[in-house]
C-alpha cells in the first residue's frame, strides 16, 4: 500500500476523530486499534507507559491482538526488563526489528518469538520534550514498505501522545477529585466529632495527661493511648494531631473493628485499577491520605492477628504497596492508635502481636476512668450542660448540689461518653426544671445494664476511699489541717491524710 499525502491527513484525520472523545483507557485504546486495523494488518498492538519516578513500564491498556505467554500487558516492571521499550524510552527515536528471532535473547523479545511474533516497531510517544512511552506494533510476517509504514507511524505516535497524555490528565483529574471527595469527609466527621471547647477537666490526673499529650505532640514517634471506653481517647488523639506540626493536615481516623478482613488492605494501603472486581479506578487508601498527616487507628487491640502482621510491616518499612500493585510507595503519617484492652494481656494469651505492640507502645498515654477522677464529674455536668444548651438553643437544667453529690457517686462504666449523654437527656425532658437527687435516682440509668447505678453497687475499697478523701477536699474548699480540715473531717491525722493524697495523686489546690 502507498500513502500519499492526501492518504495520510485523512487516517490522522481518522484517527483524531476517532479518539479525542474518549474518556476512558480502555475506549480510547480500542478505538485507536480500530482505526489502525482499517488502514493495515497488525498482529499486536499495545501502549506502553513510562514512570520515571519509578523507572518502570506499564501497559497502559490490555493489548490488542496475539496475547505472548506470561501475560505481561496486566504486569509493572522495571524499564530494564522491556527490552524493546528501553530503546525507545531512552533513546526518544523509533526502533525497528524486521526480525525479531535473531534477538531472542533479549528480555521480552523472546516471549514475542516464541508467539509467532517475528517483526516489531515501536516509537516513542513524547509530548512537551517528556517521554510518555512507546507505541508498540508487531507482526507474524514482515509487512512490504516497512520504511514507508514507520514514516506513517512517526506521525500516528505524535497523534497517540497527546490522546494519551490528554487521558493521563484526566484520570489523575478524576483521581484527585475522588480523593478530595474523601478527605472531605474525613474533614467533616473531623470537625463534628472533634469540639474541642467542650473538653473539661479539673483532676490532677488528667492534668498530667494533658501534659503527656502536649509532650507527644512535639514529637512525630508513635503514640497508644489506652482507656475504658468513652474515657475520651479520639479526643487526646486529635488534641496531639492539632498540637503537633502537622496539625494543617489531614487526620484520617480508622476503627480497625469495622474493616471486613476481605477489605483490610484495600481500605488501608489503597488497590490499582483492575486489582479486584469493581476497582475501576485507582484508589488511596487511608495511610495515603494522612499522608504528611495523621493516621488514628482507633481500637487497634481488635484487629486480627492474621492483619496485625500486614500493619506492622507498613509501620516499620514507612513503605506500602497498593493492593494489584508491585510498587512501593513510601509514606510519611504519623500513626496514634488507641485501645479499650489490655495489650499487654492480649500479647500473653498470643491474641496480639508483641512486635507490634512494641512498635506501637513508643509514647504510652493511659487514660483514667471517670470514676477514679470525680473531681471531674460535676465540672463537666456542668460545662457540657452549658454548651449543649447553646447548640440547642434549649434551657439549662439547674442541678442542686444534692444532685451533683448523687451524680458523683454514680460509677460512670460508659465514662465521659454517658456523662454527655446523660447531660443531654436532660436537656431533653427537663429543660429549665430543678434536678434532684430522687430524679437522678429515677433518670439515671444504662440501657443495656440498670444495676450499675454506684449505690446499689460494690466499689473497690480504694475506689471509695479515695471518693471520700475528695469530697472532704471539697467540703473544706482544699484545706487539709485545722479544725474543719479534711483530715479532720475524715478522722485521720493530718501526716496520714497527706500520705493518701500523695497515694491517690490529689492535689489539695484542686479544691481551693
């Protein structure tokens, strides 16, 4: 076949018509096959792609035509183990085999021989002086005019780069927008969950946690915050997020208990297009998009111990692969985790790895239980009173002192978290009303466990010494010794009342 100059305008005419509508890989590759087929016979044809961040290939869709074994259109690979590709790459000029089995030996030659393929071409696909890839076009039999056919091509690549780099920019468009989408979202349950006006406290112990997180925070080490349930752990954690130097960035909050196994490492380490049935599109996963961020992995202590060992290669490498990917990817997040067990239990019964338990336990945060810091109970009654009111737009309930007394007796097991609930039930059915001590008797109570109402309940004995040594702080508004001092109104003396103070770490100016 001769091409003339009139022939060739109309195939690239054809060809751009063909393709420039195309908003997927797929559609634009098969289009382009389409039109080439109608202008001459190939046996195969694919687009390879080139990362120079990476220096590696890939096949930018599933080659078109005789299939060689090993099916290397769906693998990423070095740069060096495509043979032909690397001259093209490298050299940015087109290369030219009309017989492909006197270079067998070459790595990715041989598997086209052993197909049937014996002659080849490929060209470069540059755009703006970078390389994008090559155009690969091969053939069972050397085609006639095979100097006239490269000529044609020459201009036919010029056409694919820009099909092609237009379809890069889009995807990683389309891309970008869907990550935006998600850490929008992360931003949004960030700024509803998170208020951090409403974080109350005027216990020694938990002073001294709030030094312990200002300290984290200067630091990028990795941080476990251990706690009961509802102690307030997601707080501390977005408290040294929005404290440290990464507080401008992205907290992308995990619950480990929710991922389904079968999507763990989707969720956490992201998957490349085509790595599953439905990934249609590349996707972050969750250490990605903290990247420079904050990853909060919040109940670590349930997560599988088939999963455990996946996490811990991540936290020690700071590399990860995506899920139907080869290539690592290094990552910059600063991991907190949180948990309601006992890790340390956990990794004796072989329920929790102790390599990562190590790896975790770099900055140990414990959180106290509300009950072993009453001197919290009523502030934050309260404060959260006040605030849920406002928001609300309700009356605050007025609560007697008889009634905080009863509040303060009361064992909290949900914490701070049934605290605030608590606090807004009340808002609820007794806007503006006086609360009583027979009210809270009658009102307070747990949906799933009604007995865990404190006075009809055994306490430890240290959990209600040390209830009684607060409430005569309170009494004798922080004074020890004396006549009416606390020591006195518990009936010790004063050097054996200041040694329990310094058993049960109370500061006395607490109660000032």
């Amino acid at each position: 076949m001769r091409w003339s100059t009139e022939i060739r305008y109309k195939m690239l005419l054809e060809i751009n018509n063909a393709i420039v509508s195309r908003t997927t890989r797929k559609d634009l590759f098969r289009a382009l096959a389409r039109e080439l087929r109608r202008h001459f016979a190939y046996d195969r044809m694919c687009i390879i792609l080139y990362d120079a961040d990476s220096d590696s290939i890939s096949y930018f869709a599933a080659a078109d035509g005789i299939q060689p074994d090993g099916n290397l259109d769906r693998e990423t690979r070095p740069l060096a183990n495509g043979a032909i590709a690397r001259m093209v790459i490298q050299s940015g000029q087109p290369v030219v085999f009309d017989d492909l089995r006197r270079y067998r030996d070459l790595s990715s030659v041989g598997s086209l021989v052993r197909a049937g393929l014996n002659a080849s071409m490929a060209f470069p696909l540059i755009i703006r002086d970078r390389v994008l890839g090559s155009i690969h076009l091969s053939f069972q039999k050397a085609p006639k005019a095979m100097s006239e056919l490269t000529e044609v091509l020459k201009a036919v690549s010029q056409q694919v780069a820009i099909a092609v780099d237009n379809m890069l920019a889009y995807t990683e468009l389309k891309q970008s927008n869907a990550n935006l989408e998600m850490e929008k979202r992360f931003l949004m349950e960030c700024s509803e969950e998170y208020q951090q006006a409403d974080f109350f406290f005027a216990s020694p112990q938990m002073a001294r946690i709030m030094e312990m997180v200002a300290s984290a925070a200067e630091t990028d080490e990795t941080v476990l915050i251990t706690g009961e349930t509802g102690t307030g752990k997601d707080y501390l954690a977005r408290r040294i997020h929005t404290l440290s130097p990464r507080g401008d960035r992205l907290f992308v909050k995990t619950n480990c208990p929710a991922l389904a196994s079968s999507l763990f490492e989707s969720e956490l380490f992201g998957h490349a297009k085509g790595a599953f049935t439905g990934a249609d599109h590349q996707r972050l996963g969750r250490f990605e998009l903290a990247n420079g961020g904050t990853i909060f992995l919040d109940e670590v202590g349930d997560l599988p111990i088939a999963l455990q060992a996946k996490l811990l290669h991540v936290l020690q490498d700071r590399r990860l692969e995506r899920v139907g990917d080869s290539r690592s990817i290094s990552i910059d997040a600063r991991v907190i985790a949180a948990t309601n067990r006992n890790l340390l239990e956990s990794v004796r019964k072989n329920q929790f790895r102790q390599d990562l338990y190590y790896r975790l336990n770099i900055i140990h945060i414990p959180v106290p239980p509300l009950r072993e810091r009453i001197e919290d109970i009523r502030l934050l009654v309260l404060r959260l009173t006040q605030a849920a009111a406002r928001r609300t737009h309700r009356e605050e309930p007025l609560y007697s002192e008889t009634a905080l007394d009863r509040l303060e007796t009361y064992g909290w097991p949900g914490n701070v978290r049934e605290l605030k609930n608590f606090v807004k039930r009340m808002l609820i059915q007794r806007p503006g009303k006086t609360i009583t001590p027979d009210e809270i008797d009658k009102l307070i109570e747990l949906a799933d466990d009604p007995s865990a109402y404190r006075p009809n309940k055994v306490e430890s004995l240290k959990a209600v010494e040390r209830r009684h040594i607060v409430r005569a702080l309170q009494h004798a508004k922080g004074r020890v010794g004396g006549v009416e001092g606390a020591a006195q109104l518990v009936g010790l003396p004063r050097s054996t009342f200041q040694y329990r103070l310094k058993k049960f770490g109370i500061d006395p100016k607490q109660y000032a």
